[in-house]
C-alpha cells in the first residue's frame, strides 16, 4: 500500500522496504518479493521518464561501481528467496529479471524456472511464453547473451548477413536469416554483482566482454557474422556485428 501510495509515506519506498525487510526475517516469501518491487519501483533506480527513456539516467544506473548497489544486490537475493518459497510473482518477476540480465547460462536459467512452474500446474501465459522463447535461443547454440540481448544482436546481425549477402551475390538481396551460434569466447575482465544466493551465482554480468561466431542462413546460403558483446552496466549489452568475407 505505501509503495503504490494508498498509504500516504514522506519516505515511502524507504519506509516500505524497511517493512519487507521485517517480513523477509520473519520468513515470509511476501516479504522478499516486495523488497524486490519496493527497490525497481524506486525512482532513483530506474531510468524511464514519462514512458521514455532517459539515456542520462541509465548510464549513471550503469555506471554504479558494485561496492555502491548493496540494495540491489539484497533486492535480487531476496526475490530469489521468496521465488524458492513458491511466490508466484516472485517467480515471475525471476524469470522476467533473467530474460533481460546478460550472463552465462541466463536462458537455462528462464527455461528451467519456466518449466518448474509449469510442472505444478501454473497456467500463466507469460511462463510458456518465456520457456518457449528460452528453448528456442538455446537451440540456436551457446550463446552468453541474455534473451532480450540475443533479441537485440539478432536484428544487427540480420542487418549484417543481409549485407553480406549482397556484396556475394552481385547486389541481390536475402529478407530472412536463421541463427546459428557456432561459438561464444570466454568473457574477458568479467565482474559479476555478488548475489548470495547459489543459484544466481554468476547470474548478473556488470563488465565484461565476449565475442561470439554466428552462421544465419537465409535463401540458400551461409553468412558468417562476428557479435561482440559488452556488458553494459546495467544488465543489458552493447553489441557489433560484422559479416565475415567468404573464403
């Protein structure tokens, strides 16, 4: 209520996380979900400004050294404990975080939270949406990207191969690509915000760089792509991509 403003707060998402952190002690799952849904919903941590995005704002978010975001850390750790306890949101707003945060084995993660719900019954859309949209990343091959980052790199790397396509076909154009990750390197100078909890370890990458090989396929032929991905602070990345000439 005082987060949403029924009850009237001079300090109100001070005043409720203070709340739900006396109810996340006391073991209640409710507790740590809106601990979690007090520190997103905080002006200060977010980055839209009337339905926009304020590009200032986000780099500033991004640009937070990890010594400085204990209260991010301890709103993800406890949206993981109240997901563990069966809070239905809180398992969806797990898996909606992991869909969007950029890291190793991000999608598994999605997939395998959207599936153990699933298994118990949980008939929300959004959960087969996002198990669906995990399996079918994963079977492109083993990207680092999160879901929302490969989304992003595949519509560069379309752009890239359609490129491509033109200058080896003598300025004939190909609509339609299909990915496939040939190869993802090791993530060079990675930071990772430390989460406690075991099953996120490793699950949010603040810095760090990668390059993956992408084959997208379209009309026949083959194009190669290079993908470099940077973490961008915030749990997105920046990203290029470049079709490879054809031996």
């Amino acid at each position: 209520c005082i987060v949403v403003g029924a009850l009237p707060s001079e300090r109100r998402h001070a005043e409720a996380r203070e709340l739900a952190r006396r109810s996340l002690a006391a073991g209640e799952p409710a507790g740590g979900y809106m601990l979690y849904v007090a520190y997103t919903t905080d002006p200060a941590n977010g980055f839209l400004r009337d339905g926009q995005v304020d590009l200032e704002a986000y780099r500033r978010l991004a640009a937070r050294p990890v010594g400085e975001r204990a209260e991010q850390v301890e709103a993800i750790d406890a949206l993981a404990f109240a997901s563990m306890k069966g809070h239905l949101n809180a398992g969806l707003a797990l898996a909606t975080h992991l869909s969007e945060t950029v890291a190793p084995r991000n999608i598994e993660r999605v997939r395998g939270l959207a599936t153990l719900y699933l298994r118990n019954g949980e008939k929300n859309p959004a959960f087969q949406r996002l198990h669906d949209h995990a399996t079918q990343v994963l079977q492109a091959g083993p990207t680092k990207a999160s879901l929302r980052a490969f989304a992003d790199a595949y519509r560069g790397a379309g752009a890239a191969a359609a490129a491509g396509y033109v200058q080896r076909n003598a300025g004939q154009t190909c609509a339609s690509f299909t990915p496939k990750v040939l190869e993802s390197t090791e993530i060079q100078n990675a930071e990772y915000l430390p989460l406690a909890n075991k099953s996120l370890a490793d699950s949010y990458l603040v810095r760090g760089k990668w390059v993956e090989m992408w084959n997208l396929t379209g009309c026949g032929q083959d194009v190669l792509v290079k993908v470099e991905f940077e973490a961008d602070g915030w749990g997105g990345a920046r990203f290029h991509a470049a079709p490879l000439k054809a031996p």
